[in-house]
C-alpha cells in the first residue's frame, strides 16, 4: 500500500510538472518587431537589449527583423496592404507617421502616455511628433539637432560672436566677406542640403503651423510668405554668401572649406560631428538658426525616430508592454548614448559631448519640431522642391520657384 502511494505521489508530481511546463509555454508570447537599422551597432544593441527584456520580462520573446532603408519602405507598405507583420514597426514621427494614422494604420496608444504619464517625461516638440487630433501613436526614442557648425578660433580671430538674430547672422557674414571668407558651405550635389534652408526659413519667418501646412498642401506655395522666405535666402544669395561650386559636392565634400577656414559656416545636422577630423573638433562650434521674427516661437528641425504599433497587430497587450519599457529614460540613454543623438525622455543622462548637449539645450527650449521637408510631405512633392531650390541657388528667380512650387502642390498633394 505505501509502494502505491509513493508511486502515485510521484505521478501526480511529474504530472502537475509537466502541466505547468505546458501552461508557460501556453503563456510565452512573442512579438515581431521591424527595425529600419542603419548600422551594425544598431543591431547589436537591439539583440543585447532583447536577451535583457526577455530576463526582465518571463515569458516574452522579442524577435527583430532587421531591414535596410529601402527594404523597410518597401515592407512597410506591403504589411499594411496585408493587414499582418510585424506587431511594433520602428518609424519616423510627424507627418511620415501621421499619413499611416489618418488611413487607419496605426493603433491608438494614448492608454500608454496616460498611464505610464509620459507627456511629463518627454519634450514638447517630441510629444507633437507622435500627437495627431489629441491621441498619441508612438514613442519617440532618439533624434537630433539641426543648425549652424563653425570654426571658434576663426570667429575669435574675426571678433564675432554667434549670432541670434538675423541682422546679427548678417554682419558675421559681411565680416567673414570682408576678410576673404566665404560665409557658407554647402553641398548640393544630390540636392537635399538645400531643404533645411527653406525649412529654417519659413519656420523662423511664418512658424511650424503654417510650415506644416504647407508641406501637407494646404496652402499655396504663391502664398505672400513663401515670397518672403524665398526673398530672404535670395538675399545672400545676391551678396555671394554661398560657396560657388556647390553643386559639384556631396555634403560631406564642401566641409574642407570649413577645416581649411575658408568658409565660416554650414548649415547641417548633427550627424556632421561624426564626420569632422579629430584634431580640429574641440574648434568646432554650435548655434541655432537665429530669429527672424520675434512674435514666432522658437521651432527646431529635428527628425525623430519612433516605435508604433500597427492597428493589424493580434497582440498589442505584449506590444504596448515593449513600447512601455523603450519609453523609459534608462532605454533611451544606452541607445541615444550608442547613437551619437539626443534622448526625447528629458530624464536620461545624455551624453557629455558638447553637441549633444547644445542639441539637447535648443530642443529642450523649442516649442515644437520639424522633421526635414522629405519627411514633411510626400516623395514626389520632396523630389519636386529639391530641383526648385537646387535651380533657385543659381538662378535667384522667386517668382519662377514659387510658380514651380505651386504646380507640383497641384500636381502631387491635391
């Protein structure tokens, strides 16, 4: 009789085991999730990231899919076409998530803002790239600054101060001038490096509002203020301010103009601190686009990078769960800290380069971002302006630029 007992003891042990063995795996739940990842570190920290969220997380499986640029793109659409993929797709903010969003594309996951109070952690102009009609559709996790590069010791040397204002902006230019400098690189061979001047422009001069509605069509590229944008840039132009062979360099080719000092100044984004030479970078300086009208609040260019989830997704319980912890500042901190950028959650410890902490200063204080013209509006509107404005460095003809602005408005966003 005890032999049977023990014998069905153990039975009902190994049995109750095997139960709960069958029960964990019922339980374990594993979500896709689709990386636009332009880099090898990139990839190697996702997977380090994913081994500690699983150790963290019993019972949840990340799984990445790595995709260049162009395969995301591509994938992006037919997920969405399909109604299957990925349960959390890495993006872009502003208009390239919300044209997804007003489609019915993308899931509403203002439940996670509210609960985890997100909106408190996050700088305004991140939260408005993910902010559609009063709900949010992503996390933002990394962008960074746009603005103007320099030389300290030339600027010393010349007696200039960075400027604020665009009368000020003007004077460094006369003095750079007056001294044999060209006052501005840049490199438009493939054209896009031109888009961040009329972006700066019509930001500082006619605000983020009417930017964004310009981009998205609904106001007219003949429209007074346009004229004005054009007519400042139009400006320097007259006086020679721009280096003359621009448009036989990529951007990258016409910064020795600044290693050298022959020029004073460019307008880039912050992936340039990557690219200056290591024995002149602690020379190398940072501002801000300066102000042209006082009355519009301080707007930044600043594309950002985001997660979103799609509406077809099966399992956005574990798929908001992810976004919850990519939201934190510890998240953000390591994969800002491995990136070069600037963490969106104001409580990460950023990183202690002087460009990192200048971008995280002026986006900090600005009231909202743009995320650069081509992801503003649509390829072909992007592709359109870029001829204009690459036209527009040699020919100064505003009213033909806006003419041509207008009719690809016509053509590809109405």
């Amino acid at each position: 009789m005890k032999c049977i007992t023990r014998r069905l003891f153990y039975l009902l042990t190994v049995g109750h085991a095997y139960l709960l063995c069958c029960f964990n795996l019922v339980l374990a739940e594993e979500i896709d999730i689709g990386i636009l990842a332009s880099s090898g570190g990139q990839r190697s920290f996702y997977t380090s990231f994913a081994e500690q969220y699983e150790r963290d997380n019993p019972g949840q499986k990340v799984h990445f899919i790595f995709m260049s640029d162009a395969e995301f793109k591509q994938a992006l659409a037919e997920w969405f076409a399909q109604g299957k993929g990925p349960d959390v797709l890495n993006w872009q903010g502003g208009e390239r998530l919300f044209q997804y969003v007003r489609k019915g594309y993308i899931a509403d996951i203002s439940d996670v803002w509210q609960e985890e109070n997100l909106e408190a952690h996050f700088t305004s102009g991140a939260f408005g790239t993910v902010t559609l009609d009063g709900a949010q559709f992503g996390v933002p996790i990394s962008y960074y600054q746009w603005g103007f590069y320099y030389r300290h010791s030339l600027f010393e040397k010349l007696a200039l101060s960075p400027p604020e204002t665009w009368d000020e902006f003007l004077r460094v230019c006369q003095v750079l001038s007056e001294n044999g400098v060209v006052p501005i690189t840049i490199g438009a061979k493939y054209k896009w490096p031109t888009l961040a001047w009329f972006d700066y422009l019509n930001l500082r001069l006619n605000g983020l509002s009417f930017h964004q509605r310009l981009l998205k069509g609904e106001e007219s590229f003949q429209d007074e203020r346009v004229y004005r944008v054009l007519e400042h840039w139009k400006s320097l132009l007259d006086k020679n301010y721009f280096v003359t062979q621009y448009y036989k360099w990529k951007w990258s080719d016409a910064m020795p103009f600044l290693y050298h000092k022959m020029s004073g100044m460019t307008l880039m984004g912050n992936f340039f601190a990557g690219d200056m030479p290591a024995r002149i970078k602690s020379d190398f300086r940072f501002f801000r686009f300066p102000v042209l009208n006082s009355a519009v609040p301080l707007y930044e260019e600043a594309p950002t990078d985001i997660f979103m989830i799609p509406q077809y997704s099966e399992n956005k319980a574990a798929a908001k769960r992810f976004l919850k912890v990519i939201a934190k500042a510890k998240f953000q901190q390591d994969f800002n800290q491995m990136l070069g950028a600037i963490s969106p959650n104001t409580n990460s410890k950023s990183n202690e380069d002087y460009f990192i902490q200048q971008g995280k200063l002026i986006l900090g204080e600005a009231q909202g971002v743009s995320q650069f013209f081509d992801r503003d509006t649509n390829n072909d509107m992007a592709q359109a302006a870029m001829d204009v404005f690459f036209d527009f460095l040699a020919d100064k003809d505003i009213e033909g630029a806006q003419y041509k602005l207008e009719q690809a408005r016509q053509s590809f966003l109405l």
